[in-house]
DNA sequence: GTGGTCTAGACCACG
DNA sequence: GTGGTCTAGACCACT
C-alpha cells in the first residue's frame, strides 16, 4: 500500500488529485524534504494511471514549489516549504474571510459564525 | 439593461451563473414572488445566450425549488421561499464550519480567526 | 500567411515558441484585448501541429495571463495587460542587471559598458 | 572538500556545469596554467559522478581550449589563456548589448539603464 | 462547436 | 535509467 492515492471515481482530474495529495503529504512531514521522489514512469505503474498523467501532476508540483524536476536526474522533495506554509495560511485566512462574508449575506448571526469559529478550534 | 445577467468571460458555467442570479434576485427579494419568468427564448435573446443553456439553468432552479415550470403556460418564480431560506442559511453554515476546519489545519490561531469574522461582521 | 508562427526546427519546444509568440503578439497591440482567440484544434490546423502542444502552449498563456480560457466557449486575449507589461519592464530590468555584473565579471570598463547601452538607446 | 564543484539538484546539466566550474577556476587563476587535469576516472570519483558525464565535460573544455587532452599522457590546463580571456570578453559584451536591447524594447527608460549599469560597477 | 483530461506510444538529451 | 516533448486518438461537460 503506497502513501500515494488516486481515486479513479472522484471527478476532481487525477493529475489534480495527485498534486494535491503530494503537496499535504510534503506539508504534513510524511514526504522527507530533499528526498527524491518515484520517477514518473514509477509512480505510473505505482498508481496504474498513464505516465502522461504524472507527468502533468509532477510540472505542476514544481510550478508550486514543492518538488524540483531534473531531466535525466529524477525528481526531489524541495528543501524549503516555509514559502508554500506561508502560502497556505494566507489563502486558508483568505478562504475563510470569504466563507464568512458569504454567511453573513445568508443571514447568520455574529454570534452563531463565532460559535462555528469556537467549536472547530476546540476540536 | 435586464436585471439578469451573465458574464461570458467567467470561469464559472453559464447555466449555473444564470441558476445562481436567479436565486439571488429572488432571495433578496428583487424578483416578486409567483410573478412570470421570461420564457426560454425570450431570456436568450434578451442575453445573447443559446436556449439550450437557458433550458438546463430553469430545470436546475426548478430542481431547487427556485421557480416553477407549468407545460403550456410558462414558467414562475415559487410563492414560498422559506425552504430556500433556511437551505442557504444551513449550507452557508457547513460551508463556513469547513473552511474554518482547514484553516486551522493551516495553522490559523483561533484569535485571527475570530478576528477575521469580527471583520466581516463590522464591514 | 499566420500572424503565429513556430519553427520546426528550433530547439525551443513549439509550445514554448507559440507562447512567446503570442505574448509578443498581445504585448505589441498586434493581438486586440478581450478578442477571441484561435480555437485550439483551428489553431492547430493552421500551424501543422498536434492540438495537445496547442493547449500546452494555451494553459501557459493562461497562467501568464496573456489570455483566458473557457471550456465550452473558447479562449480571449486577456484585456489587462497592465501586470504583463510591469512583469516584463522588471525582469528586463533584473536581466541587464544581471548581464552587466557578468560583463564587470569579464573584466569590461565602466566606460565601454555605458557606451554600450548609449550606443543601443541611440540606435 | 575539492575545488571542483557540481549541484546534484540544479537544473543546468552536469557536464555544463563542469565545464564552466573549470573555465571560471582557469580564468581566475586558481587551476596553475599547464598542470596535469584529475584523470576522468579521478574526477568522477571525487565528484561521485558517473564518468562517462565527465568524459562528456573534458570534451567540451578541450573543444573551448581549456584544457589539452594527450592519448596515454592525461589532461593538461592550457598554457595561454589569452584567447579565452578575449573570447569571455566579447562573449560577455555582445550579452550585455543583448540585454540591453531587450530592456529597451521593455520600455526601460536611457537613465533607469545607466543607472543599473553605475550601480554593478560601484559595487 | 469549445476547452480539458486521459491513454498509448514514440523520440530526445542527460546520466 | 531519468524528465520533457510531441503525436494520435478518445471521451467529457459546456454551448
């Protein structure tokens, strides 16, 4: 069983998938930085998914600064994810800026979009 | 210049801008309850807009309760938008629950998210 | 006879050719804002090339902000180029920075270095 | 720790990287004119490179006259660098008249120019 | 018709 | 062996 997973089912594109589940795999430490990931044609036949497929998923890896791509080389964990952490965080505050923006047009009260707040965090 | 409106160079699918325009307008009061809506052709004239796409967003705000079709007579905004109401106001809830669940994950203090909805609030 | 071109030849891959072309293209007004673009396949016939390399080329134009693209409807020449053009002012910038530290490198004077660009603005 | 150095994870191929690492030491003074080169098999195991890569590297140099390869003598460093010396120097210039070139054609104004040309050589 | 995704298979330079 | 490019052909939702 691989730490890597696809669901064929899921509408989200597997290429997108991949990337996504890569990048929380990199963020949550499970992935040492620096390491040197499958190669394309590994992770292919790893997942059964066409190597075209990973390929599309790894260059969008890079462009998100989470694995460094070297032709002939290999693939590799970036050593530096303060930028994608910093990243996140905003676009999660961005995120729930706007979610909140959305349930006071629905009409929630202040108090009960708090109470949301309060309940996650002391999950 | 209609009250409808679509934005062609928007990501989001025209069926579904239309849907979502709709329920907006009649949510927030713009469009009288039980009054006639344009009929298919006659909204994709007024919008520049294929009838097919017109038909698929009035069978999708009919599905949500928004209007109601009547074969042979047209279709109608619906008399009851309490269901409507309340529907928003729960999925804006879970929707805002969700994303305050991921910005925690994303390492957000429960004071900056406080403080983010405190924003919202007081805009 | 096409304003885009590719040459076959080149050791630039063709979808970096036609992206660099077209955002030429756009950046020197030859490209009007906000028109549509080419369809992919149209585009791809006219130029002799698979329409997989056309979307290639097409999703970085997309990600530059050169044009958009929408499933469904087609692909337009983006209608700010504001960002685009500071983009490029600032990396031509970092670049002629970048040459000249390699040109002081080299072992050039300060002299003939400004008669260099003097010679250049004056052409 | 040797004077020769190659990146594993940068983007810029191995041999390249090499040659250049070698040029710039010869050009600096730091490998003594005539001396003996490591052999290919050395080099590929102080470096933990394939050596068939190095091979690929000392082909190049010997091509730019860097160094001079002897069948069953070994690698030697070139004993007149002159002509590297002006080659770099033009080489360096036609770059610099290059980018200054596109600069222009980026909208950079004669004075932003000069000014980042007086600032690298007041370094 | 449109853009977007995916598969299958080929070729390239680099190692 | 590696990643990157390209072709050919299929299917999808949207218009």
């Amino acid at each position: 069983m691989s730490i890597f997973s696809v669901d064929y089912k899921n509408r989200k594109p597997i290429w997108e998938q991949l990337t996504d589940n890569v990048t929380d795999l990199v963020l949550r430490g499970l992935l040492p930085l620096g390491e040197a990931m499958p190669s394309v044609r590994a992770m292919a036949a790893e997942l059964g998914i066409n190597p075209n497929t990973i390929q599309k998923a790894y260059v969008e890896l890079e462009r998100r600064g989470v694995i460094i791509s070297i032709p002939g080389r290999g693939s590799f964990v970036t050593t530096d994810i303060s930028a994608l952490l910093t990243e996140r965080l905003e676009s999660a505050a961005a995120a729930l800026s706007e979610s909140a923006r959305a349930a006071k047009e629905a009409g929630i009260e202040r108090e009960r979009a708090i109470k949301i707040i309060e309940d996650v965090w002391g999950e």
